[in-house]
C-alpha cells in the first residue's frame, strides 16, 4: 500500500508541475497575441494620421 500512496504522490506532484507549464505557456501566448494586435493597431493609427495629414493638405491647396 505504501508504494501505491507515494505512486499517487508522485502522480500529483507530475500533474501539478505539468499544469503550472500549461498556465505559463498560455499566458505567453496570450502576451505575444496582445502584443501583435498592439503593434497592428498602431500600424494602423500612422497610417490613418499620414492619411489625414495628406487630405488636411489637399484641403488646405484646394482652398486657395
């Protein structure tokens, strides 16, 4: 009975390291997605701001 307990011990201490694995490797995976949609997201915003600038001066040469 003795061996069957330290098995099952042993068992447990496996899943839980394994778990704690699993939960590190998500959050990493979760930062590097928030990081790509961040990089995105500000791509996107130069481009918008350079798009503005250039209709503001197309708008400012039509006026005179």
């Amino acid at each position: 009975m003795l061996f069957t307990e330290q098995l099952a011990r042993e068992r447990t201490r496996s899943n839980l390291k394994q778990a704690e694995e699993l939960r590190c490797l998500r959050r990493l995976r979760t930062l590097r997605r928030a990081q790509r949609l961040e990089h995105r997201a500000e791509r996107r915003m130069i481009e918008a701001w350079r798009r503005t600038a250039e209709l503001r001066e197309a708008v400012e040469f039509a006026d005179y």
